[in-house]
C-alpha cells in the first residue's frame, strides 16, 4: 500500500544525500576553497568626505581642465629630407622634438614624418607650436582630437624664440584656447602640460598626455637655443646673441611628442609653450621648460601680420650681474645686467657705457639677461624706451630709440612647406 509520508522521508533523503555527495565532489575538486577562504572586504570610505574635500575639488578642477584643453590640442607632423631629420640632438638639453622618436615614420622617397604637438589659438585655425617642430619640412599636417588630419601651412617662424605659426584652413570654426598672463606666473603654483604624442600614421603609441605639477621657477636661461644658432651660423657670429630663453620651469611630467604643447594654469588658459627638457636620456628627469606665452603671442603677432619678426635692438653686449659686480658698482644688491660693450654702429651708442648696470626697463626691473632680453622683444623697431642704469654707483635714467636687429636676411623665416603651399 503506498505510504505518502514514507515517500516524502524517502525524497528528503534522497535529497540531502545527493547534496552531501555534491559537496564532497566540490570540495575534492578544490570548487569551494576560494569561497569558504575568501576574506570579508570592506568599501566603506575611511577617511570622511570633508577631510579630502579640498583634494577632491582639486582633481575635479584638473578634470574640468583637461576637458575644455584638449579639444585645441593637436598633433602637428612635418616632414623632412632624411639628412635633415637625424641631424643630431644635444644630449644635455634634448628636444621633445626628434626624427629618432619611436614614431617616425619614413618615406621610399628619402623623406620622414616625424613631429610634435600645437594647440589652435583662434577658431579661424591658427595654431602655435615650436619652430624646431616645422623648420626644414616640406609638409605640415595637422592632427585633431576627433582624428581628422589636415593640411597645414607655415605662416612663419623665428628660431631665435623657437616660435611657429602654423594656419589649417576649416569649414568650421574650430576649438582654441585663450591666453594667460606668464607675467603673473609664480613658483608654487599648479599647472598642466598637455601634448598630442600620437601618430596619424598609427605607430604612436599615445593620443594625448596630461600632466600636472607646479612651476617651479622662472627666467632659466638654458643657452639651448644659443648653442643651436652657433652651430649653425658658427662661433663669430653675433646672431646667436639674440636668442632669447627665458623659460618657465616646471616639475611636470613632459616627454618626446609634448614640444610645442600647452601648459595652463588652473583656469585653462596658456601661460607658456611646452618647449624643452634637461635631461641626459631625452626623457623625463624632473625639469621642463616652456616658453613664455606673453613673448610668444609677441612673435605670433609679427609672424602673421609680417611673415617675420620685426625684433627690436637695443644694442649692448651683456652678461649677467654677480656678487663683485654689485660690489663694485654700488648695487643696492646682486641684480641687473651688466654692459659689457656698446658697439659703435648700435642704438645706444653715445647713451649707454661700457660698465653700465641696466636695472629696469620702462620702469619695470630687469634683472637677468633672459628678462631684459624678453623685455625689449615685446617692443617694436623704433620705440623709446626709458632705460635706469647705475653708473659710477649712482642710479639714472636715459632714453634709447630701439633699432631693428638683422635677422630676416641672415635666418630663414619661411619653410619649404610655406612656399609649396602657395605655388
């Protein structure tokens, strides 16, 4: 006779049987030893919002940053003859800049693509970047954010501020970015360096770069671009006098691919161009360097309106003061450019004295070469400027009618890439 509550004691242990028997198959097979010895892993915060707030607002803030800056960033690719792109790089001071970078790319016709990183400044399509990214090619393109590359022209270009003007030419405005004050940049504060180190080509291994630090000091006259200038034009020339380095330092993280990027302070804007690294690998060791953006807005603005920099002279050949000189000539402390010779055929012949001490230009104090130099390049040929001197240990003030520095017949200003463009 059939018994239901035989039948059901008879499925219950059925049941636990087989589940006892499923465990110990499991266990055997090792199914279980990762649950049964899994720690219990807590998500709870451990430090409370408000203690990290400020830390928070402040990564938000470089989010914030690095949405609105990287649109404007590009990647600007030139190409040059073979010989031309490996000529050598100084090792002290490399470039971000260099034909050696892993994503070159060469051509059967004894050509390579190589090149840097540009940020547009207008929505018209004008970009800045270096001047050693462009000099010597013979095509320029440019690559945006949402991966279209274009065809660019070089405006111009000086090498003695290692500036370039490049123009794309769109249907639509495009994204730019506005300008800092670089005068009003001081060590300790937090910027960004943002670069464009892929490849069109698809060999980069990066699209873009952004790195955060704080400035960590101004004026460094690295004498790069000096040494550059008397490679080329040799040691007895006086050309190489009128580069000028006044560079912004930074700790920021900058590598090859970033010259001729960004960097911005905490509202966005550009306070200089991404343009050098001291370093004994070619990489990263700590130091970058950029150029101001207030001199390098100078420069553009001659190089679109002229083609070339109209750079003024003042005309005296200096050095930087040091602990003597003061001594010796009553500074009030160790500050100021010392007048080594005023040559017979300059602007300040009959004004300016060999042993002159210039401390200030139109009132605002100089006091490295870098700064007076960066000074007079944001004048024009034939201004007058009001120079303050101690002389004889007594502080006076002369007035120098800037003349024109000869530059535009001796340095190219112009790239083959410019002139293929508009035959």
């Amino acid at each position: 006779m059939y018994d239901p509550l035989r039948a059901k004691a008879k499925v219950a242990f059925y049941t636990v049987a087989a589940f006892l028997m499923g465990l110990g198959v499991a266990s055997g097979m090792g199914w279980t030893d990762t649950s049964l010895a899994m720690p219990v892993i807590a998500e709870a915060p451990q430090v409370s919002p408000e203690a990290v707030a400020p830390a928070r607002d402040l990564s938000e803030a470089f989010v914030n940053i690095s949405e609105v800056v990287t649109p404007a960033v590009v990647r600007v690719e030139a190409r040059r003859p073979l010989r031309a792109a490996n000529s050598r790089i100084p090792e002290q001071f490399r470039r971000f800049f260099g034909p050696d970078l892993p994503e070159q790319e060469q051509e059967p016709g004894g050509s390579a693509w190589a090149g840097g990183s540009g940020f547009v400044v207008s929505a018209d399509g004008y970009i800045l970047t270096n001047n050693h990214v462009v000099e010597g090619a013979d095509e320029v393109r440019i690559a945006f954010a949402d991966r279209r590359v274009v065809p660019a022209r070089v405006v111009g270009a000086d090498p003695f501020t290692d500036v370039a003007v490049v123009k794309v030419e769109m249907d639509d405005p495009v994204a730019h970015l506005s300008f800092g004050d670089s005068d009003d940049v001081r060590p300790g504060e937090w910027i960004l360096a943002v670069g464009n180190p892929g490849f069109s080509g698809g060999t980069g291994p990066l699209d873009f770069s952004v790195t955060a630090g704080i400035v960590s000091a101004r004026g460094r006259g690295l004498r790069l671009i000096q040494r550059e200038l008397q490679g080329e034009f040799g040691l007895d020339s006086e050309l190489p006098g009128y580069a000028i380095e006044d560079f912004i330092q930074t700790d920021a993280v900058i590598n090859p691919g970033n010259s001729g990027g960004p960097m911005v302070d905490i509202q966005g804007r550009v306070v200089g161009i991404n343009s050098a690294i001291a370093s004994t690998t070619g990489y990263y060791q700590g130091y970058g360097f950029a150029i101001p953006i207030n001199l390098a807005r100078r420069v553009m603005e001659d190089l679109i309106e002229y083609g070339h920099v109209q750079r003024p002279r003042l005309g005296v050949s200096i050095e930087d003061v040091d602990p003597e000189d003061a001594e010796v000539y009553g500074l009030p402390n160790v500050s100021g450019v010392l007048v080594q010779a005023v040559p017979a055929d300059g602007p300040a012949q009959g004004v300016l004295e060999a042993e002159d001490v210039i401390v200030a230009i139109d009132g605002k104090p100089v006091t490295y070469v870098g700064q007076l130099q960066g000074e007079v390049a944001m004048r024009r040929p034939g201004d007058r400027v009001t120079v303050t001197i101690y002389r004889d240990g007594r502080r006076q003030d002369v007035t120098i009618r800037l003349a024109e520095a000869p530059l535009n017949d001796t340095a190219p200003a112009r790239t083959a890439a410019t002139e293929a463009a508009e035959e």
